[in-house]
DNA sequence: GTGAAAGCGCTAACAT
DNA sequence: ATGTTAGCGCTTTCAC
C-alpha cells in the first residue's frame, strides 16, 4: 500500500503538505499542489480512509436507516439518496430496520433496533444520518443528539430533528377532492393497515383527510366504505374484491393509500367486469413506477427528490449550517391520468 | 466520548485487556470479562470503529456494488446481503454503478465506474466485497485482485474471482421444455435487450437456451417470434402487443426472460381478449414477488437466498479460507402455477 | 506556503 | 492471563 510519505518524498515536501494539497485546501501554492498531484497519480496514492478519518474526525459517510428494504417507496428514496451523497463523494452505509420484527414488545426491547442505536451509530462510522419514516422514541432520539451528528428524517415530524414530511392529510384531502370534483359521492378508501402506523400514523392521517373532505362536501364516512390493507398490489386487489362484492355499499370511487393498493384495485375491478373509470374511478399517492403504465391517477410525492433533497441538507449542516430543527414540507402533484371520471350519471363532465 | 482508558481505569485493568475482552478473545479470565464488560456497559463504551480499523487492519464493513438500484432482482440479492451482514455485525456500504451511464464509451472511460475502482474502493473502507451482476473488465479485475480482499461476485464467472451464478442457458431450456411438454410448438420469446447485455450476456444465455430447447424439438426458431424489452412489465407488455398483434406468427406460448416481462404479457394478452391459459400460456424466470399474485408459472432463482449466500462464502474467507476461486451453479426451480397449460388443440393435457 | 511533531483511539506483538 | 509499548496512516496545530 502506498502511504503519503511516499508521494511526499517523491514531490519533494512534507506530508502535511501533501495532505493539504490533496484535501483541496488553500494554502498550497499552485506549483506544489500539481507537483503532490502528479507524484499521487504516479504512485497510484488514495489516503487511508481509516487513517483520516481517526486522525480528522470526519469519514465522509453517511448511514441511512429504511423500515423496508423492498418496498417501492423506499427503494426510490433510497436511489435519490445514493445518487447524491457519490456525487459529492460520500459513501452510504445502509442500515435495515424492520418495524414489524418484535412488534408485539414495546420499540426499545426490539434487539435489533436497540444494537443499531447502542452500537453502530455510535462507533462513530458515520458523518451523518438519514432515517426514513421511522418514528424514533425518546431513548433513540436522545441517543442521536447525543452523539451530536447532524440528523435528517424523511416523514416526521420528530422532536429536536430536522425533518421533511409529506401533509398526508392534505394529500388525502387532494385526492378525495379530486373525486368530489367529478361528482362522485360515494367514494371508498382503501387504508393502510396497523403494521404501518409506527411509520408516524401515515394510514391514520390519510384515512381523517378521507373522512374530512367527505365531511366537508356534506357526506358521512360509511365504514363499510373503508377496507384495510398491507400497502401492496395484492393486498390492494383482495380488499377491493371485498368491497366491491359487499351487497350494502355501492362505490363509484376509489381513494387508495398507495399506488400499489391503487393497481391491485385496477386489477380486481377489471375481474370482476367493472370499467375504469366508466363504472369505478380509482386514485392511489405515490407516483409510482407504475402508475404511467396503468393510467393511473395519482398524488405524486417524488420520492426520489425526497432523498436528494435529504442529502442536500445534510450536507450544508456537514459544511457548518446548524440550522435549527424543524419540519419541512414535502411537495406533491395531483397527475391526472385515465383511472378516474365523471361519476356514473353525474351531470358533471 | 468515552474512549478505551477510562474502561481499563473503571475495570482496574489495562487498555489491552479492555481491548481482548471486548473483542472476545480466549484469553482473558472470565472474572476480568465480566469486569471489563460492566465497566462498558456503566460508561457506554463503545469501540471506536475508525481506531480499530486502523490499529487492527479489519473493518467489519462489506460493499456492495449493484448495477441496478430500482429492479426487483436487485433489490431481493441485496435485502438477503443486507441481513446477513447485519447479523454477523457487518456494516453494508452501498456503491451504485449504472451500467448504461457511459454505455457509448467504453467501459473503463465511463468516470464514475473508474472512481469506484480507483478510489472508494481503495480508501480501505471495507473488508471485502459483493459484486453484483457486474461484469468486470481486465483492469477492474487487476485493482481487485491488487487489493488483496476477497471478492464474491453474483452473475458470472469473472476469471480469478469467486463467482455464483445462474446458468442461464438451462433455466431457459427449462422453462422452454415445460412449454414443449405442454404440446406447444409455436413458442415466442421475449428477450431482455442491449442494455442488459452487460450484465454477461445473460439475454444472450436466455435466448441460446430458447433456440436450443427448439431446436432438439426439430423447431426451427422463427426470428419473428423472438422480441426484445426492456425487462420490465411496461417492456413486457408492449413487446407482447407487437408479437401478437403480427399477423405472420400464431404463438400458443410465450417465453419471457423475466417475470416482470411476463407479468406485461399477461396483461397485454388479456387487454387482446385472449385467455391465458386457454389461448396462451406465459412462463418467466425470477420469482418475482408478483408472480404468485398473477398466478405466473416460472423459474425461480431465489434471489435473496443468492443475497446470503454471497455473505456466507465471503465471512468464510474473511476468517481466513482461503479456497480457490470458480464458479458455483445457483440452484433453480420451476414453479408451475396457472398461466401455462395445454397448447391449444393439442392431445397433451 | 511549508515543515515538525504531536496526537487521533485502538490493537498486536512482545514480555512477563 | 495480563501489562507495556510501539505503531496503524493520517491531519492539524504551532512554528517559521
């Protein structure tokens, strides 16, 4: 392995000049700086990222903790995330927590939450952290200030950490209104179930945007016309054809929690012979991948912009910004596409 | 922050002793153990990973290289990396490489490839390595080898590289003779196209094992009967339109090289009128999470087992196996659901 | 603008 | 089984 002593004997200065040069600083003269480059290139040197890193205090790095490693949303926060932190060459360590595991013992007994926040974040491998919809309780948050590392949450908010979050009740509201508009009235929602109410009670919110709009236009929330599910396709599809199969109701409309829970509606409404949006106007949240593909409406949340907007902050708290903690809303789009319409026999077009 | 000397001082023993007894090693008695572990635990000690990695040469942290952050396959390989790691008390360091940046170049021109290889990866941030789906050109294999850790790659084989991979050509023939012994002869395929080809010809692979299947059945492959997509359901589907849509070939069957392919054939079929099975039946390769949903019959490859067992060989040589390097063959499986079945006025049944 | 030297916090010989 | 000590490779005062 090449060391810096080597590159600093063969361009003829110290290493601390070496260093200098290297780290971009400005207090090197030009011809030194390209005479330490040249001789770096020559040898081949990187610097040990343990050395520096022990010796400055900073690893360049930054850790990310996601609730699921495979669901889309995630994946796309993620993906922003990475992109930005190589581009400012930051490397990412990605930490899993999965909320569902020891979801029967309170939050703080789960074995592997508890390490992730005893241990690895303490072992000072990390410049900074992102932690994705989680919803972290007093002992954790306590653990993170403590290790006085900035912090930034997508979803929140989270007391004494700079958060950026999505209105889900607004969200909600959009959506439903959207429905409102084209004169439907009876209008479903299909509601993420209790596995995903640690994640800041994001199901609860957009189920009482629901239950809002639909008070303010005049109606009651039926609760026949709510149906849980998992936030998937399929979970989507097996409660849609519950819903649409229960004699006592008669949707025309369909407001899903997610995007997926969405195209599992599509899919179980055209089973069962129903035309989109002819007879059945459905819209999920999310943007997802899909959606395009199945003409789906739907309020994006640009995930990925969530993640490189995450990093930015990040970053500018990493050159010195300490700004103080708070929440940040999030920005979201109603994209109208082909699962909704007019409701049947509305006089609205 | 609680450093090393002030758990000896609490213990009554010297930094060394810490030093063994919380990494566990054999020779420490265990009164001092329990001593050392107390004084620890009172302080919140925990072991700075940068001074460690420095003074002991280890890491404790894996990279992971993907080609692909936002594909189903990918994401299942990591989530099984990602656990195992975390339970053995690894870190996992994500690197991204987008193999169609800079496809018009060559390789080892395209800039962020080249940072990987000459910097990340030699700045001693990680013990070893998992490359996924990467196929490596000489010089990226010489700087691997150069640094002296050991490597696992999924997708292969990489010359002087421990690799897993699928054969490709026999999942194909595979889900091809399922189709055949169905009674079909009018066997379509849809192919993953050029972009994928990075990735060791594994279109190629698919494609071979397609022609092949054919050929020992005395069909001649009809070119029109071979489409190529973009692996996913929206290139599924589309290419699935043109296939069908072609007046020239009657396909009874189709052959995709993914699930997610399938899946837009099913879809696409469906918006044509045509019943799968009955008229057409549709097989992919993965195990896509959908493919139980959509009662799709394919070959499953066990990605996130993929994922483990990558990590399972590379903590082997980390505690100082050192076995040759070659090729391992990933196990396989056909899964026979409900969108195959007799080819349509065929005696089989 | 550059050099000398003192650590950063830990581990691994080498002793005992 | 435990202590002593010499680094690991770099960055950063503090001088000049």
């Amino acid at each position: 392995m090449t060391k810096i002593q080597k590159v600093a004997d063969l361009a003829g200065v110290s290493t601390a000049t070496v260093s200098r040069a290297l780290a971009g600083k400005s207090s090197v003269s030009p011809a030194t700086r390209s005479r330490v480059e040249d001789a770096a290139r020559e040898l081949g040197y990187v610097v040990s990222a343990n050395a520096s890193s022990l010796a400055s205090g900073k690893t360049r790095n930054v850790g990310v903790v996601v609730p699921f490693i495979d669901s889309w949303f995630f994946i796309a926060v993620l993906k922003g995330i990475q992109r930005s932190l190589a581009d400012a060459g930051y490397d990412l360590t990605l930490y899993h927590l999965d909320p569902n595991v020891g979801q029967d013992r309170p939050v703080e007994e789960n074995p592997r939450r508890r390490r992730l926040f005893d241990e690895f974040l303490r072992r000072g491998r990390v410049d900074a952290l992102i932690a994705v919809s989680l919803e972290l309780n007093r002992a954790e948050l306590d653990s993170l200030t403590a290790i006085k590392k900035p912090v930034v949450g997508i979803g929140g908010p989270l007391p004494g950490i700079q958060t950026l979050s999505l209105d889900d009740h607004e969200v909600a509201r959009l959506a439903v209104d959207h429905l409102l508009a084209l004169g439907h009235r009876e209008i479903a929602h299909l509601a993420g179930d209790q596995d995903f109410e640690i994640d800041f009670h994001l199901p609860a919110h957009r189920r009482a945007g629901w239950e809002e709009a639909l008070a303010r236009a005049g109606i009651t929330p039926d609760p026949l016309m709510l149906r849980t599910a998992d936030f998937t396709i399929a979970g989507g599809y097996d409660a849609t054809l519950q819903l649409l199969g229960d004699p006592r109701v008669h949707p025309t409309a369909i407001f899903a929690a997610s995007d997926e829970m969405a195209i599992g509606a599509m899919l179980a409404a055209r089973d069962l012979g129903r035309s989109v949006p002819e007879d059945l106007s459905i819209i999920g949240i999310d943007g997802h991948e899909l959606s395009d593909f199945f003409s789906l409406t739907t309020v994006d949340q640009f995930p990925e912009v969530q993640g490189r907007h995450a990093v930015e902050i990040l970053l500018h708290q990493l050159d010195g910004d300490r700004p103080e903690p708070g929440n940040e809303a999030l920005p979201y789009e109603l994209v109208v596409r082909k699962s909704t319409g007019p409701a049947p026999g509305s006089s609205r077009r």
